[in-house]
C-alpha cells in the first residue's frame, strides 16, 4: 500500500459496466518523506470521502477490486484510508 | 516477501472498515546495500515497533490467510521481526 496526495478528480460518463458510480480521483504517490514519486494514476475512492489535497493511502491491483461494494468492482487502484498523521522515525 | 525497515506510523480515522483498529506502519523496503528507496505501508500483525527489520509480504491471498478474511482489500502485510540478516553486496 502506497501514500498519495490526492491531486484532482475525473469524469467520466461513458464507463465499462461495473464501473458506474465509482469517484475517481487523480493520485500522486509519494515517498515518505512527502515527495512525489513516479507518476500520477487514477484511483477508486473506496472510503467515499476522500477530495483533492488529501494524504491517503491506496491499495494496487486484485485487491483494489476488493475494496469497493459490491465486490471485485474493475479498477487496479483504491483508495484506503484518509491520512491523519505519519509518524515518522527522527522526525518532528 | 521482501526485508524492510520500519521507519513510522500511519494513523488514519476514515478508512476501509476492515482497516479498524489496526497498526499501519511506513516501511523502507531494504536491498542488499540499505534502503532501496521504496516505501511501503504495510498492516502489522507482530507488534513491530518503529526501528525494526522486518519481513513484508506482499501478496493478498496470503495477506487475508493471516487476518483470516475471506475476501478483502489489504495486500501489504508485516509477518515478521528479523533478528538477524546477511545482505551480499
């Protein structure tokens, strides 16, 4: 599982079956110091309260189909959880 | 599964309900010659604390084997406390 700021949002009308009224936001991962790392995808908001600016963590592949309801919705990112704080070793 | 160093805690209010409750840890995934620049958050279900090498799985069938779920969406697992390991540069 991966951190991630949340950068934007898409929309998209025209979707595969099994996608629709998923929130799809852009996510930028970080490293954990904060800095991006690699490039931004687009994730499933699986915790439904997630919005741009946000820390978040995100979960990749099978198992990102497995974090929405109903189950094994088709999407290869999802976001987990809301980020409240990192707690970082030697860090203020 | 791969050698990390726990290097901070995750704390998060609004998450997955099957997140609840549970320790989540940042970790560096280490290489034979330190820290190979990927981080990971991973659940921890062996009490590992912040300065620990430990031992992460990565896989989810595996991972919802340890928390005894059947379906659910956690890949990232801390399984193990290493007191010891040899890297060959």
């Amino acid at each position: 599982m991966q951190l991630a700021r949340v950068i934007g949002t898409v929309v998209a009308t025209t979707k595969a079956a099994g996608l629709e009224g998923v929130k799809l936001l852009i996510v930028q991962p970080l490293d954990r110091a904060g800095d991006p790392r690699g490039s931004a995808l687009v994730a499933a908001d699986a915790v439904h309260m997630a919005g741009p600016g946000e820390l978040v963590y995100f979960v990749s592949a099978r198992e990102a189909a497995e974090a929405l309801e109903p189950s094994f919705v088709p999407v290869d990112h999802a976001i987990c959880a809301i980020v409240d704080q990192v707690h970082l070793l030697g860090a203020s | 599964m791969k050698v990390a160093s726990v290097v901070g805690t995750v704390v998060s209010t609004i998450n997955l309900p099957l997140l609840e409750g549970r320790r989540m840890l940042v970790c560096d995934v280490l290489g034979p010659g330190g820290p190979t620049g990927e981080s990971t958050i991973a659940l921890d279900v062996v009490d590992a604390g912040v300065g620990d090498t430990v031992l992460l799985l990565d896989e989810g069938t595996s991972a919802r084997q340890i928390l005894g779920l059947a379906a659910g969406a956690i890949r990232t697992v801390v399984v193990g406390i290493v007191d010891d390991w040899h890297g060959v540069e």
